[in-house]
C-alpha cells in the first residue's frame, strides 16, 4: 500500500510538470488518502 501512494505523488507530480493542475491534485488527494489509511493500518495492527 505505502508503494502504491508512492506511485501516486510521482504520477500527481509528473501533471503538475506537464501542467495539468487538476490531475495532478487529485492524484496527491488520492496520494494522502492512501497514506493516512495505511498509517492507520499500522497503528491498529
């Protein structure tokens, strides 16, 4: 899971260099959603 919100921040970051913004925040949105839930996963396990 924490690879897979890694892949996220890479592929948000890539749209903001090819500028499309919109993208690119909903890909970090999806990124920090991602990586609450697996921090939450750790904490609980």
């Amino acid at each position: 899971m924490l690879l897979l919100s890694l892949l996220m921040l890479v592929l948000g970051l890539e749209q903001f260099r090819i500028n499309k913004k919109l993208l690119g925040w909903l890909l970090i949105a999806v990124f920090l959603f991602i990586l609450f839930v697996s921090i939450q996963g750790f904490v609980l396990n």
